[in-house]
C-alpha cells in the first residue's frame, strides 16, 4: 500500500507535536522573571500540558520565579538550583500522576536544589520527592501567610537528603507523608511559625534511613496515626527517628495511634509542655488513640 506524501507528512507533523507535548522544557535564565515569558525557556515557549519544567542551571545564587497568571502543567524539577517561585496570588498546578514534583535530582551533596515557594498556592494529586537519588540533597520551602501546598504523598529523603520546612502561618496538605525511605538517606520536616501540617493518614519518620520531626513556635502537625523507625527489612544500618515539639502553641494530634520504634530507636522530646508553665507557653502534645512504645 502507496502513502501518499501529504499523508506522511500529517503523520510525522502529529508525531512531533505529541512529543513536544510531553517533552520537558528547561528554565534559561539565571536571573530569573516570569513564567508565562517565553524567552525565560529554552526553546522560546513556557510549558503546558503534560510537560515538566525543569531547572537544571546549576546555579548556587537564587533567583525568583514570579506568576502573572494561574498556571497548569504536567510537572516540575529542580535538579540543583536554588529558585524561588513567587506565586502573587495564583495557583500553579500540577497534572502528573505519580511523582509531580522533585527537588534534588543530581547525586551531588555539594550542590544542594532549594525550592521555595510563597504567595499563593501549589497543587497536585501526584507525589513530591525531595532528595530523589543517592548522594542528592534537596529542600522545598513552603513559607507565608495564604501559602498552600497540597500533594498526594510527600517522600522527604527518597534515596538522599530531603528537607522540608513550613514557616510564616504556611499550611501543607497531604495523605500521606514519609521520610528517610531508602538505606542512607535522611529525611526532616520542620514545622514552625505558626504553620500547619495536615496528614489524612499515614505520617512516617525514619523508614530505611535518619528521619527527623521538628515542631516549634506554634506550628502544628496533625495525622490519623504516625510510624517511626520502621526498619521494614531489619537490616544493622543507621535506621532511627527523632521527634521533637517544643514552644507555646506547638502541637502533635493523632486521630488513632502512635509507634515510636518499629523496629529500630526512635525518641521524642514534648518540651514547655509538661511543666506548670501558663497555658500561653505550653507546648500540646495531643493523642485521641492507642499509644505503643517498644524500647531497644
């Protein structure tokens, strides 16, 4: 069977169009500016769709990101900058299922990506990574007043070093959270100045690797339960958990249970909690369910 040129030439043209459809598009400029410009990506178009945006400048100074408008699209990397998306007031949505959003993707402990994010809100039914492969270090920051982020599943230390810190009344949204997944690596969640973090199930610190919870200045973390220290495959390596709230108005309320040490050391500090200090500069420690401590 004879086809036509005409009809070729529609083939290839649909072929190249999905591919640029789903092909990443990498950030140019190390100065920063508006997402919505163009010339700010290689290629001369801002991504859309399913595509993922990509900042891969290996840049140590940072450089801010601003919105003029809401925005949609497949997903975002940031390899090893340091950027600072400044929403303005908008949204900025992610579509991807699966993983949606990594920071921290070269193996380098040197180069550390940092993602900081304020001003409006971030998005998603898919899955954050932070501190993605060996050797990676990664750090999201969700910081301010009327700052949203709302994922699936948040891995903070996959296979490296994840950090991820809450500050200035900001509020983060997740079924479920997890740190330190893989042998080597750590995992930290700091939660401070007021901000929240609300979990519809499962919050783990310290799975293979090092996991941390910090809760200070009245930040609040709340979960239907929380694991620490699993162990999963009862190997000798450095598997632990550390739990700390500490200062007036910080607290930690589970809806059904708490286990610290499944299978490895995990320990928690309540500081200004449970001294005859005022109400005003307690620390809460709240749980409504089962409490099961195993010592090692």
């Amino acid at each position: 069977m004879r086809i036509s040129r005409h009809a070729l030439m529609i083939a290839v043209a649909s072929a190249l169009s999905a591919f640029t459809a789903n092909a990443d598009v990498n950030w140019n400029n190390a100065t920063g500016g508006v997402w919505q410009t163009g010339s700010n990506w290689a290629g001369g178009f801002f991504p859309e769709g399913n595509q993922v945006a990509r900042f891969s400048l290996n840049k140590t100074v940072p450089y801010t990101v601003t919105f003029n408008a809401n925005t949609s699209v497949g997903g975002v990397t940031v390899n090893s900058d340091r950027v600072n998306f400044d929403l303005s007031g908008r949204s900025l949505n992610l579509t991807n299922a699966g993983t949606s959003l990594i920071v921290g993707d070269v193996p380098s402990k040197v180069t550390s990506a940092i993602l900081t994010v304020s001003g409006g809100s971030i998005l998603a039914s898919g899955n954050a990574v932070i501190g993605n492969n060996t050797n990676s270090n990664g750090t999201l920051n969700i910081t301010g007043l009327g700052t949203v982020a709302s994922f699936n599943e948040f891995d903070i230390g996959s296979s490296g070093t994840g950090l991820m810190s809450l500050s200035q009344q900001s509020v983060v949204n997740a079924g479920t959270v997890k740190t330190s997944l893989l042998a080597g690596s750590t995992g930290t969640i700091n939660v401070g100045t007021g901000s929240q973090l609300h979990i519809a199930g499962l919050l783990q610190i310290g799975e293979r690797g090092i996991g941390a919870l910090n809760i200070t200045g009245g930040g609040q973390v709340d979960a239907d339960y929380m694991l620490t220290a699993i162990n999963p495959d009862h190997t000798s390596g450095q598997v632990q958990a550390n739990i700390t709230v500490d200062g007036a108005g910080s607290s930690l309320t589970l809806v059904h249970q708490l286990v610290l040490g499944v299978a490895a050391p995990a320990n928690m500090a309540v500081t200004n909690g449970r001294k005859p200090f005022p109400p005003a500069a307690r620390a809460d420690f709240k749980l409504a369910g089962a409490i099961s401590v195993r010592e090692h």
